[in-house]
C-alpha cells in the first residue's frame, strides 16, 4: 500500500474540500448519532477484555450487546463521530498510530482509506476471510479492496439501494401510473419522465430538485475511475444523463428548491416536490419532514431503467489497534452471525444472511403499507457496488462543477463531459501518477 505518511496530506486536503458533500445510509435508520467526539487513545498496552468501536452511524449498541453474549467480560467502548469529523478523526489515529480496535466506514468516504498503511488485510491469517468470499456479490466483495485490488480492508456489513420516493396520490390525481412497479416500468423511458414532469409543472409541482439531480442518478451506477485510474464516464450511458439534464435546463423543469432547506421542506410538505431520489433511509427523512403526508408516499426503483447504489457499511481493522483479535471476533460476527438476525431494515451484505422472513413481511405505514425491504433486497440483486479510489472526492466536486457549467452555456453534450473528463485528468495528474507509480510497485 501507498505509505500514509506520503500522501497524508493529500488525502487530508481532500477531506477538508469535500467532507459533508454526500449523505449517507444509517445502519439503523431510526437512530440519530450524537455529536460527541472519540477519547483520544491512551497508546497504552492492549487490554484484553476491552473492545473500541468508531463509528458515525447510530444503532450499533444492539449489536454490541448480543456479541458480549458469548464474551461477558468484555467492555465495549462505542466511540460516534459526526459525520462531517470521522474521515478527519479516522486518518488522524491511524497516522499517530493510536487508532480504536474497530472502525465503521460508509462506502463514500472508504477511497480515502484504500491507498494507506495501517489497515489490515483480512485475507492474511490469522482472519482468512477469503473463505466468506463467495457468501458476497463480486462487485460488494471488490469494493472492499484496497485500491491497488491486492488486500482486503474493508469487510462490509450491509448495503443499500438508490430509491424514487413519489406522491401516490399526485401520480393517480394527473392520470399517471401510481403503482411502484407500474410507474417504474413507466419511467423507464426518459421521454415519458419528461413528459410527466412537463405536465406537474403546470400545477407547479416537481420531479426534480435542481438540473444536474438527474444525472446524479447515473452517478449511482458507475464509479469515476476503475481501478488503474482510468476514466469511466465517457460513454452512452453518461451521454444519455447529461441530454435529460439539458432537457430539464431548456423547459425549466427543475424546483429551484432544496429540501434540506426551509422552503425545500414545506415544498415537500404541501407536494410542491412530488418525487425525490434517496437512499432507504429516505423514508424516515420525509416522515420527519411531513408526517401529516403519511400514507400518501410510495416507494420504488429509479427512473430510466436504473439501479443504482446508495452505499455501503465497511469494518475496518487497525494494525495498531490494541485488541486485534477481538475486533476481528466482533467484525466476523456481525456480518456473518447478526446480520441474520436483520439489521433495522438494511440489506445484509453476506447472502446467506438475505431471505429474512420477518424482515420481508414487514410494512410500513408511512408508504401506505408498502412492503420496502422486499423491495431493497429484490433490487439488490441488480446492483452493482463499484470501487471507491482516493481521488473520488475530489473528482467528483470537479465533475460535478463542470457539468453544471456545460449545461448552462449549453454547450454539446459529447463536449461538457470530454471538458470535465480533461479538467479531471489535469488537475489530479500528480495524484493520479503517486497512486500508479506505488502500484505498479507492488
């Protein structure tokens, strides 16, 4: 692996410009993490009976729990870093080589982590995780490799979806489809998601929040870089992206509203927005919003014929950590053991951990009864994780910029995407030739 001390910095630069960008699926959905920093570690002997977990997500304390079970004299400390810190905090214990037992990872941010020492490989003995390999999607099971495709350093335990939620009653009061499976087969035609947008906006309701949402879309379905760094959104798919994108531009077809905003939630509240693009944890963000719209929200795949992926939930394991062995014990356990116990209403990673019965006869209120975790792992079987690189971050803010600066000038569509390709490759080349350089090295 790329030495932490040589690109440190780099990675550090990247987290301070992009960090709080991207938002995330919760483990459990319904559980909000505290906004308390990690202790700083003691650097002190290992102590046997006592486990450190960093974690960002909420909801794990149930897990801990069933695994001190089998080890009751064990102290398990449960460290939560808000979201827009842990990156920092992570990178910061590992480089003063002082770093918890454990460490939870999102799907997001794990480029950050597959180019640097201190993490250990788990297809080494003593963990030989490469037994579970085929207990995992090949696509999952990559994207837990380091960036080179040599080590296995992240383990993952749960992944997720992309989803449309959309107003049931709004679809069926225009005369569109209103039945999940029905106005997805529906929306799979770009000119029929089109057309129904056109239509809502003449009763000033919305499909979309801004222009470039839709192609953000596509973005769930294909990474940025494959793993020697090439570029891997110049193609038809991305072509077809950035046209619907400029159609949306040219007929005005966008809310002008976010709904992390004041103004974005009331639109949601009085159906001013009738349809938004969120990971499954999207469900519990729009009941917290709206609650008096309960019932009238559904849920289902993306338009455009896609499956897109919202994220993952990783474990990673220190090779300072004090209690290697332990934290392998509680990393193996919760993705092979509880996650069949159903994790909240995340789709388990590890197969044989799939076909929960409870899990897929459960319903829920808010989406007028709907069945959503038959769903989520229904179309789990159609999508495909991708690899996340240490440069993702930083491209992405790139992409993201030039894509909206093409559609506005209204340039050619071939043009915008070859122009944020070049401004991509130009300003990351250095980065991009430390990365290759040190794998071609290994």
């Amino acid at each position: 692996m790329v030495k932490l001390t040589k690109i440190f910095m780099l990675l550090l630069l990247f987290i301070v410009t992009t960090t709080g960008c991207f938002r995330s699926e919760p483990l459990n959905p319904a559980s909000s993490a505290p906004a308390e920093k990690p202790a700083p570690s003691t650097g002190k002997a290992a102590v046997p009976n006592r486990l450190t977990v960093w974690t960002h997500y909420g909801g794990i304390e149930p897990m801990a729990d069933k695994f001190k079970e089998s080890y009751p004299e064990l102290s398990i400390d449960i460290k939560i870093i808000p979201y827009s810190e842990y990156v920092g905090a992570y990178l910061q214990a590992l480089a003063d080589g002082k770093p918890p037992d454990v460490m939870m990872v999102d799907s997001t941010d794990f480029g950050n982590f597959s180019a640097i020492e201190g993490l250990e490989d788990l297809l080494k003995p003593p963990y030989q995780a490469g037994k579970y390999r085929n207990d995992f999607s090949p696509s999952l099971w990559e994207s837990g490799m380091s960036a080179d495709g040599s080590e296995l350093i992240g383990l993952p335990l749960s992944t997720a979806p992309t989803v449309t939620y959309y107003r049931e009653d709004i679809m069926k009061q225009y005369g569109f489809p209103s039945e999940p499976e029905e106005l997805a087969k529906y929306m799979e035609d770009p000119a029929n998601w089109l057309h129904m947008a056109k239509k809502l906006r003449e009763h000033n309701i919305y499909l979309t929040q801004w222009v470039n949402e839709t192609v953000q879309l596509f973005e769930r379905s294909e990474g940025i870089f494959d793993r020697k760094l090439n570029f891997m959104r110049y193609n038809e798919a991305f072509h077809k992206a950035v046209d619907i994108a400029k159609k949306v531009n040219d007929f005005g077809l966008e809310a002008h509203l976010d709904v992390w905003g004041d103004m974005g939630r009331k639109a949601v509240q009085d159906g001013t927005i009738a349809m938004m693009y969120f990971g499954t944890w999207g469900v519990e963000q729009i009941q917290a919003w709206a609650p008096e719209t309960a019932g009238k929200w559904r849920e289902t795949r993306l338009p455009f014929g896609l499956y897109g992926w919202q994220n993952s939930t990783n474990f990673l394991l220190p090779s300072k950590g004090a209690n290697k062995e332990m934290g392998w014990k509680f990393i193996e356990f919760a993705v092979t053991e509880y996650s069949k116990e159903g994790l909240s209403g995340a789709v388990p990673a590890y197969l044989p951990a799939r076909g929960n019965a409870k899990e897929l006869a459960a319903t829920n209120s808010f989406l007028g009864g709907q069945k959503t975790y038959a769903l989520h792992e229904d179309l789990m079987t159609r999508v495909r994780e991708f690899p996340s690189t240490p440069l993702d971050a930083k491209a992405q803010e790139i992409w993201e910029s030039e894509i909206a600066s093409g559609i506005e000038k209204r340039l050619d569509t071939k043009q915008i995407i070859a122009d944020a390709r070049d401004k991509i490759e130009q300003s990351l080349a250095k980065e991009k030739q430390i990365l290759l350089d040190t794998m071609k090295k290994k």
